[in-house]
C-alpha cells in the first residue's frame, strides 16, 4: 500500500465520522449525508480498486483515471462554495432580522394617519439630514419614519433637534439601506394607517416639490409611482457620464430579468400604496434592492408607472451615492436571488 492508498483511506474516515456527527446535530440535510457518504465509499473503492478510476475515465474520454479525482474535486468544492454561501446569506438573513426587531420594539408607536409617510434611510448622514427634514416639514407634510441604519457620525443627535415630530427607528448595527427600508416598510404596516408611502433619500438628492407631480397620478389606478430623472424637461438634466453608462446597463439589465420597460431602475424616489406595501418584500443585501422592487411589481403584476423627477447632483450626494464599480455586485447578487435563492 502507497501513501496515496493511505491518505485516501485516512480521509475517507474523517469524511464519515464527519458526516455521522453532522447528521446527528442536524446541521444539514438528507442530501448532503449522501453526498458525504458517496465521497467515502468512492475513496475507499478508489484506494483498493484503483482500475475502477480508468474505467470511469475512460467512459468519460478522461485518458486517466487519476483525472477523474481531480475534476470530481473541483465539482464537489464548487457544491460546497455554493451551500456556504447560502448558508451566509441565511445567516445574514437572520441577523438582519433580529436587528429589525430589536429597532421596531424599542421604536416609538406612532398611528400615523393622513395621504402619505415619508420613509427616510438614513447612515451617517448628519451634516445633511436636518436640512432634507426641514424641506419636507416646510412643504407642508409631517408624517416622517426614519430609519438610522447604526450610523457612526452625529445622525441620532441631529434627529433629537425634531423631538418628537418625526418617529426615529434605531438599528444597533449597520445593515445597509435595503434593510433600512423594509424595517420602515415593516413599521409602517404594523402601526400606520397612512394610504401612500413615500420613499425618500436623506443626501439631499431628490427635490420635495416632485411631489406635487406624483400627485397627478394618485386617483387609485396605480399603486406603484417610480421616480424617472431621463423623462420629459427632466431628461436634459447632468448626469455624471459613467452614472449614466451604469444606469443605461441597468435599464437592459432589468428588462431581461423583470421584463418591464423603465427608463430609470436605480431611483430611490418613489410612492407605494398600502396595497402594494402588502406584497413588497426586499432580501437582497446592498442596492440591488431596488431590481428586487422592480421584479416583485412584475411578478405579482402590481400596477406602475413612471413619474419624471429631478435629482440634484452635489459633492457630497455623489461622495454618499452608489459607486459605479459596485454595478457587477449588484447584478450578481439579483441574479442569485432570482434563481439560487
């Protein structure tokens, strides 16, 4: 017996005592056992019948049997990569969940009534956000929902200059703005009665006085209003040239995966009704929240339409905005939550 021989046959071991322990603390599944089960007993035959190695090859067109190892390798390490990256995002799922609970119970209950509620994500947004505030108070609105994703700056004492006029949602850790938003929708539907909610940024991005054009659209029909900065008069605004690129890509982008014709995908400026809140669920870590916004309007058939919006471009909401270069992350963590989720 070679050193081969033995390796194969010391590993084999540790593989299935390593099974017969997972399986007894019910870490995985039925089908992993298996899977478990199949490596051992195939490096156990592998060891004392090496020549089953060139048979199988050779039905295969592998010239060597030894071949047959290493390709069978790489597919197990790639099932593997693939069930710990579920396990990952299962894992985030539920810190993010325990997250939104903590926040939603320390929340104050608020009955918030009236058109709309304004639903702010918020991180590390201090030198702005009373400004973006005060905008929406001045224009005659009062239902605010902020929600402070863990920031590490000055935003919760900035929020206390507002006391209680606007209701103030606290994660204890950062979890990103798609988590920010669904902790906002969860409240809105536990404790509010309001008909629309509006979500808006708290860079100083998007322009209140919008508003007035979504209202044209508010009669019932449609229950989904989504912010367009490329219709109408609204279309010759600046754009920085590689956003634009971006966005362009990821208008193709949505309408291969989601099929629904939009002119602008990334616009967090939007109005949903009570009845869409309903179906409006968002699991997908980082922006690509928004394509899953988009997907579930056209999987559950909910009504939409665009609505032209200014975005005012400065410094600093390009400095808090999406990077350019997280356009690959986005597209690949959509594509998995579509259709390996």
């Amino acid at each position: 017996m070679n050193l081969l021989q033995v390796f194969f046959i010391v590993s084999g071991v540790i593989i299935f005592i390593l099974a017969l322990d997972i399986a007894r603390k019910e870490k995985f599944n039925a089908l992993h056992f298996v899977v478990f089960l199949a490596i051992w007993a195939g490096l156990l035959v592998f060891t004392f019948f090496p020549g089953i190695l060139d048979g199988i090859g050779q039905a295969f067109g592998i010239q060597r049997g030894a071949d047959v190892l290493v390709y069978s390798s790489i597919i197990f390490l790639l099932y593997f990569s693939l069930l710990l990256l579920s396990k990952v995002e299962s894992n985030r799922d539920d810190v993010t969940g325990l997250v939104r609970e903590i926040a939603l119970r320390n929340a104050e209950k608020k009955e918030l009534a009236g058109k709309f509620v304004f639903l702010m994500p918020a991180y590390n947004e201090g030198q702005i956000i009373v400004q973006t505030i005060q905008g929406i108070l001045d224009a005659g609105y009062k239902n605010i929902v902020v929600v402070n994703d863990g920031s590490k700056d000055n935003t919760l004492d900035a929020l206390s200059f507002f006391g209680n006029k606007i209701v103030v949602i606290s994660h204890y850790k950062n979890r990103g703005q798609w988590a920010s938003l669904e902790t906002g929708f969860e409240y809105i539907r536990r404790y509010t009665k309001s008909d629309y909610t509006v979500c808006f940024d708290a860079d100083g991005q998007h322009d209140i006085k919008d508003i007035a054009e979504f209202e044209k659209y508010l009669d019932g029909s449609v229950d989904v209003l989504m912010g367009s900065r490329f219709l109408g008069q609204w279309g010759s605004q600046e754009v920085p040239f590689m956003r634009k690129i971006i966005l362009r890509l990821g208008i193709v982008f949505t309408f291969l995966v989601s099929h629904i014709p939009l002119t602008d995908t990334h616009n967090g400026f939007r109005i949903l009704s009570r009845t869409a809140l309903k179906d409006i669920f968002i699991s997908i870590d980082g922006m690509g929240h928004a394509s899953e916004i988009i997907d579930t309007i056209s999987k559950k058939k909910i009504s939409y339409r665009e609505v032209p919006v200014t975005i005012h471009y400065t410094e600093y909401s390009l400095s808090k905005g999406q990077k350019s270069s997280n356009a690959l992350n986005i597209l690949l963590k959509v594509i998995w939550n579509k259709f390996f989720k």
